[in-house]
C-alpha cells in the first residue's frame, strides 16, 4: 500500500498532484493529474491539456488514498519509473 514512507518506490500515474515548486516559475501551481512519467519527467492531464514537468528541480504535493499529505521532491524519482520500483 502506498503510503508517505514509500511513496517514491511506487507507481505515480492516477496520482493527483499540485506542482507546489518549479525550476520553471510558470509550471508553480500547476494542478492535475499524472498520466505518465519518464526518467526526467512527469506528464500532467490539467483542465488546460496536457503538461509536462521536468522532475527535477520540482516539488510535487499529493493527497494519498490513506488521506495523508505527502509531498515529493522531483530529483529524488530522476530514475526510469520501472527501475525506480525495483529500488529497495
């Protein structure tokens, strides 16, 4: 179960996030939904279309299933997603 300890060795995509921090000043607020990631990015459904954000240099903030607030820093996932989740 994904939880604010593990978070980062999780799948990311269905999470909804807030961009609360970016290396970009206009991607800062940023609201929606991710829909996909690569080593250096995550892809963003927004009311607006489709955004991507660069993981590094981001703060991105989730509310978790379990209710709790988590927030993520970019440069702590800058790994292939698959190989992020094999990380122990």
């Amino acid at each position: 179960m994904i939880s604010c300890q593990n978070v980062a060795r999780h799948e990311l995509i269905g999470l909804d996030v807030l961009v609360a921090g970016a290396s970009t000043p206009s991607q800062g607020g940023m609201s929606g939904r991710i829909i996909d990631e690569t080593r250096n990015l995550v892809v963003l459904q927004t009311k607006t279309g489709i955004k991507k954000v660069p993981k590094n240099g981001s703060i991105f903030r989730s509310r978790l299933p379990d209710n709790s607030l988590v927030e993520i820093h970019g440069s702590a996932l800058i790994l292939a997603p698959e190989k992020r989740l094999k990380r122990a």
